[in-house]
C-alpha cells in the first residue's frame, strides 16, 4: 500500500463508515454523528473518501481530532472527487491517505469495489449508515463477512430507496445501531488498552454535516511506500 500520513493509525483499532452518495440529511447527519463519536473514543475511522456518508464519517471524525483513514481508488497524487481536495489535505495532515495504485493512477469506475475489500480488511467492523439495494456499500458489507468483520447497520425509512440496501442487512442479521455508543459497547471490553472507557450513558449529538468547499488543487508532496 503506498500512503500519506501516520501509519501508526492503522495500529489503532479500526472502524469503517460507508454508506450512499446521494444521500438525505438525516444520513448525512448520522453518519457525522458515529464519525465524531468513534473519533472522541480512538477508533480509527476508515472510509472511501467519497461525497455523501464518507465525507461526513471523515468529517466528523476530524472534527474531534480523532484518527480518520481515507483509501482511494487512484494514485495519491490525485484526488477523485475533485471536490474533496480540502478533505484530502486534511486528512494528509491529520490522518492517513491510503491506495493500493502508484502515483498518477486514475480513478476507474472497477477500482471502487477492489478497494472496499481494503477499507473493510483494515477494520474490526464495517458500519453501513445508507445505502441503496445495488449499493457499493453492500459489497463493502459482503467483503466484511468473508473477512471475519462485524457488520453493523443504522436503520432507515421504510420506502425510501437509499435506505433499501441498509435495512435488507438488518433483516439479513446484522447488528442494529442508533448511535456510535452500540459500536463502542461492543468494543470497548475487548480491546480496554486500545478503546477508551465510556462515559455512562453519554449524550449523542446530531449536528448538521457540513458541505466540503471546493478549493483550487495544491502539489501534493510524493507519497511513501508502506512495506
């Protein structure tokens, strides 16, 4: 894996956050909710670095200063979607961009599911916040179980094709979540000197997810070789 940033990240324990582009405002705000609240407890939290669900996962994570993972579908120094420069630097700084393509790779539309095997392999869990019937996502969950992983699934309206996918996991057998205190509660006893303790019954805020601005593209320094 080539990458930008800590790797000593990836030796925290891991939680992946994936979920619909074209998403609602109440899984924008949810999937910012289990972001902030993985990051305030040292989980790292990993996802694609798309629009939608993983922008907020990442976003609410940073906001924190928790530990986020981006992996990409192209060569580090690029950046697809182009309108997530700015989250791209931010993680660069604060966390770890990750890819399995050398540099000057572009982003091809089967790449996408080749690396959900990535995002899913470094985590202890998969949590998918949205996602539609014929979602990436569900690839992303599928990989989880051939992995070992948890898969865990936030509820969503009935009716509403983008909550589909998700809801046909829960039906499926996969843990049911409302905030990021049901993930912690599963971890937390198991891996005490990597997860902090929990707070009794702590609050969990929905803020509103916030739109990434798009910002003219800066030369990325040469990623390094992860061996």
């Amino acid at each position: 894996l080539y990458y930008i940033g800590d790797p000593k990240l990836l030796e925290e324990k891991c939680v992946s956050i994936v979920g619909s582009r074209k998403t609602n405002q109440y899984g924008r705000s949810t999937a910012y909710s289990f972001g902030k609240a993985l990051g305030q407890r040292g989980i790292t939290v990993v996802s694609g670095m798309a629009v939608g669900i993983d922008t907020c996962a990442h976003e609410g994570a940073l906001q924190e200063k928790g530990n986020t993972a981006a992996v990409l579908a192209c060569g580090l120094d690029l950046c697809y979607p182009p309108r997530n420069r700015e989250l791209k630097e931010k993680i660069e700084s604060a966390g770890i961009v990750l890819s399995e393509y050398p540099p000057g790779t572009a982003a091809q539309r089967y790449y996408f599911p080749q690396r959900n095997r990535i995002m899913s392999g470094l985590a202890l869990g998969v949590l998918v916040v949205e996602a539609a019937k014929q979602s990436g996502s569900l690839i992303t969950a599928g990989l989880a179980l051939e992995q070992g992983r948890d898969v865990f699934a936030v509820p969503g309206n009935i009716g509403i094709p983008s909550c589909e996918g998700s809801n046909q996991l829960l039906q499926e057998g996969a843990m049911l979540v409302m905030n990021g205190w049901d993930i912690m509660r599963e971890y937390a006893p198991r891996y005490r000197s990597r997860v902090h303790e929990l707070d009794e019954e702590a609050p969990v805020e929905l803020p509103q997810a916030q739109e990434v601005e798009l910002k003219v593209a800066t030369p990325v320094s040469a990623p390094k070789r992860h061996k």
